[in-house]
C-alpha cells in the first residue's frame, strides 16, 4: 500500500464533504477491492444465473470451486508477493526502471510454471474422475489467478492504484455479461468459463499497462532472484498469513461435522461460510481509516523524520517528528478500532435484519457475529504490519506472522473439538493475540526508536549524510 497516502491527498485537497466522502471510498476500495470485487463478482455471476438456473447446484459447484481457486492462488504466490513488491521498491527508489519489466517477466515466467505444474498434477491425482473440460478450465482460470496476483502486485508497486479498481471492474463486470450467456449452454463450465473470460481481459489490461508504463531493451531477467536482493522474510510473511486467512476456512470445510463434499475433492462447510463472507464486506469502512491515517498521518511525519535524520536535523525538530510519528499510528489504531467497534455494534444490533435481507437462516447470527469481530481484529493486524514493513522489522512480523498460522491451526481445531457453540471462536482467539503482540512491539519500538536510528545504523546514516 506504500504510497496510495499521495492519491489520497490529491482528493482531500479540495477539503469538503465530497471530497473527504471520496477519499475514504477509494481507500475502502483500495484497501480490500480487489478481493472483495473477487467475491462479489461470483456471487453477482451466481445470482444472474439463478434466474435461469433449474437446480441451484451448479451454482453452488462454482461458488466452491472459484473459492478454492483463490484460496490455492493467493496462498502460492504469497510467498512472492512481499518480495517482489520490495524488489520493484527497491530499483524504482535506485532509477533502475530498466529492470523492472525484465524482473516482471522472470516472476511471471516461474509463477506460471509453477501454478502451472502443480494445477496438472491436480488435475491427474486428485480431480482425476472429473470431467475433462471442468478440469482444464480450473487449471486455466488457477493460472491466470496466480498470474494477475503478481500483476496486482506491480502495478501497486508504480502506484496505479485507480487502474487496478477500473481493470478488476470491468473484468469482473464482462465475467458476469459471459455467464448469462454461457451458463444455459454449458452449465457449470459456462460458468468457470465466463469467469476464465474475465480473467483473460483483465490481465491483458494489466499488460497493456505495465508495458505503457515500462521499456526495456531486455526481454527477462533473473536477478529478482538473486541472494543479494532477496528477502526470504518478507516470503515468510506472504506465505503464512494468506495460509492463516484461508486455514480456518479449510478446517470447517474438511472437519466431519462442519463440511460437505461438493464437487469432486472440493468441500465447503455451509455452517461457516455464509457468515464469513458477510463478515470481510463488514471491513471497508476499518480499510478506509487505515489507509486515509496510515498512509497520510504516519508515513508523512515517518519520511520527515528520516530526512531529518539524514540532512542533520535539530534535536528538537527529531523529537517532533518522531512524536507525531508515534501519534500517527496510535491514531490510526484507535479510530479503526473505534470505526469497526461501530460497525460490530450494528451486526450485533441489526445482523438478524441482515440475514433475513441476504436470505440466509437467523440461526447463523452468532457466527455472523464472531467472524465480524475477527476481521475486525485483521484490519488491526494489517495496520501493525504495514507499520513494521515501513520501518523495516521484517523479524518481527515473520514471527507475527508464523504465529499467526500456528494459533489459528490450534485454536480453530480446539473449538471444532469442544462443538457448535465455540465454532469461530479460534479465529477471533488467534486473531486478538497477535494483535496484542503487535502492538506491544511496536510501543516497544517506538520507545527505543533513537537508539535505534542512530547506533543500530550509524554506519549506514554516516555514509548517506555524506
């Protein structure tokens, strides 16, 4: 998200009421869109079809089936994403633009290969009795997942915040025109396969962009792979926290009592699933203030201090800096707890209303409510995150993040043992303490923040003020 803060500012420029009500959509938006258009879209392309549909089966077939593909997609190239979002930062900060699209292309090149193999070993073992075309369209529509990830991934990283909405819009938006058409012919494959069309369209958007954007006199390149540019770390913390936001979900899809066979190896637990889902649009209003206070409060009074540090400022200017730093990041914390405690309150208040309007069981409320609760929690761990990534703790959040995996796997497991009353609770549970111990390292940081500026790195800062 580094640098959204200056798209920010350019709305609330102009200081009125629209303009403030611009900024915090296009941060919500921002901030979760891409996800979030993901999985309104197969609920969109779901709902059209219902009116054309004899059975609902097919549709929830594709439901699951697209569900999985994002979760394998996102979890795979996890591992990729940090550090190829530090590469690009790295040569953009360097003027070394020749080697960015060179380094795009080895990513993508090893990304899709590897998505690529994986996905045909799949389709030969473990989805070996399904049809041939379901098969391949999972395959291809896996592929140009892992690919548009990385795409999302560059693109943020030469801040084409506005074109990543407007090509996942109309993406998405063709997705949803193709399934009217496919899906009374080919079924569930129409379906997959208008998402696959989709998907085409939006990457070669993303291309075009890229390539506009960038030249380059050499065609690939490998040294975004090369030890001196590598930040096995940041791999880590990709790896592991998509691995703790889809872990939950595959423990309730594959725990007897939770889950159900849907298509082929694929289960879905429909205890689970509807409340969750519900709960991630519950976090756009807490996305909105974590990037408006962030990424403008923080990073501007963070880029002070450190220029200050560099230029030789004054003792006193260091201590301002460094105290409306600390001020920006307890602000941001408290005003997306405060925002999302708002919006716990009104699923507690109206959630029944809600489900009924969704047309979903009341029975599933207390679900509804916990899951709310829990994303609220991750809204608060990704401010902890994106602050530690700035100021370049890459230890502290891989241990974060490691944990992060551990206690939601043990925490979500205990209480599927323990029954129904405890179920979401484990998320909630590993969600709050890692929140908990974010927040005492970065008050830990935060006290010690001169010591380490000015020992840890006085070689470093010596050779730049020079």
């Amino acid at each position: 998200m580094a640098g959204i803060g200056f798209e920010i500012r350019k709305i609330l420029h102009k200081d009125n009421l629209t303009s403030t009500l611009a900024a915090y959509s296009y941060a919500g938006l921002i901030g979760s869109g891409p996800l979030i258009l993901s999985i309104v879209s197969i609920q969109l392309i779901s709902l059209f079809s219902l009116s054309v549909a004899r059975t609902n089966f097919p549709i929830v077939q594709f439901q699951v089936s697209l569900t999985y593909l994002i979760a394998a997609s996102q979890i795979l190239t996890g591992a990729v994403q940090l550090m190829f979002t530090r590469y690009i930062s790295d040569r953009l900060f360097g003027n070394e633009n020749e080697t960015v699209l060179p380094s795009y292309h080895a990513v993508l090149l090893v990304v899709t290969l590897g998505a690529g193999i994986l996905g045909l070993i799949l389709c030969f073992t473990a989805f070996a009795g399904m049809d041939i075309d379901y098969r391949l369209l999972m395959l291809t529509a896996f592929v140009l997942l892992c690919n548009i990830w990385c795409g999302i991934i560059f693109l943020s990283g030469i801040k084409q915040y506005r074109a990543i909405l407007l090509l996942f819009v109309v993406g998405y938006g063709s997705a949803v025109i193709f399934a009217l058409f496919l899906f009374p012919r080919f079924g569930l494959n129409g379906l997959i396969g208008s998402f696959v069309l989709g998907h085409i369209l939006l990457i070669l958007g993303m291309h075009a962009l890229i390539y506009r954007n960038f030249r380059s006199e050499k065609y690939i390149s490998w040294q975004v792979f090369d030890r001196r540019f590598n930040y096995p770390r940041l791999g880590v913390v990709g790896l592991c926290y998509y691995l703790g936001e889809w872990l939950h979900k595959i423990q309730f899809w594959y725990y007897p009592f939770t889950g159900q066979p849907v298509i082929g190896p694929l289960h879905a637990s429909f205890i689970y699933d509807y409340p969750i889902f519900l709960s991630y649009l519950a976090v756009l209003p807490g996305m909105a203030f974590f990037l408006l206070r962030i990424e403008t409060d923080f990073v501007e009074y963070y880029n002070a201090f450190y220029d200050a540090v560099r230029s030789g400022g004054t003792y006193e200017h260091l201590q301002n800096m460094r105290n409306m730093m600390v001020r920006g990041v307890r602000t941001g914390l408290y005003e997306v707890l405060k925002i999302q405690g708002i919006v716990v309150l009104l699923v507690f208040a109206f959630g029944q209303d809600l489900l009924h309007l969704v047309g979903i069981s009341v029975y599933y409320l207390p679900l509804l409510r916990i899951d709310t609760i829990s994303a609220s929690l991750q809204v608060l761990f990704l401010v902890a995150i994106n602050v530690f990534l700035y100021i370049d703790r890459q230890r502290v959040v891989m241990i974060l993040s490691v944990l992060f995996v551990v206690l939601t796997g043990l925490f979500t497991w205990v209480t599927l043992k323990i029954g129904p009353e405890t179920y979401g609770y484990g998320f909630a549970l590993s969600s709050f303490v890692v929140v908990l111990m974010a927040i005492f390292y970065l008050e830990q940081y935060f006290s010690e923040l001169e010591y380490e500026t000015y020992m840890l790195h006085q070689d470093e800062l010596v050779y730049s003020h020079n």
